[in-house]
C-alpha cells in the first residue's frame, strides 16, 4: 500500500467506514477514531500502524468507502 497523508476529517470517515465493516469496537475503528478527535503524532501513528495491519479486503473495502 502506497504511502498516503490522510486528514483528521479523512480519518474519521474512515472510522466510520470501519465501524461498518469490523465494528465500532474493532481497535483499529477505535484507534482511527481517537486520531481524528486528538490530532496527535502518536494517536495518528498508531491509528496507522493497526490500519495496515487489517486484512487487505477490509483495507479495500473502507477505502471504496470513501470514494463513493
């Protein structure tokens, strides 16, 4: 996955996308969420790390979210 700067409002969409497909209690949802609340480098690196560790399909299908 290339490496791209996503937003604050870009993360919570995202949130919201992966609050559909793994649920709002899923880390990465919560962690996404937290980031784009806090803004902070380690909330955000963190909110990154778990991202990219999600199964490639749930990757894809949240990023298909957002451009719909």
């Amino acid at each position: 996955m290339a490496e791209t700067k996503i937003d604050r409002e870009t993360m919570g969409k995202l949130a919201k996308a992966l609050a559909f497909i793994c649920g709002a209690d899923d880390p990465t949802t919560v962690a996404l969420k937290k980031a784009a609340e806090s803004g902070s480098a380690q909330d955000i690196k963190k909110a990154h790390t778990l991202f990219l560790k999600l199964k490639p399909g749930h990757r894809q299908a949240a990023l298909s979210m957002l451009s719909d």
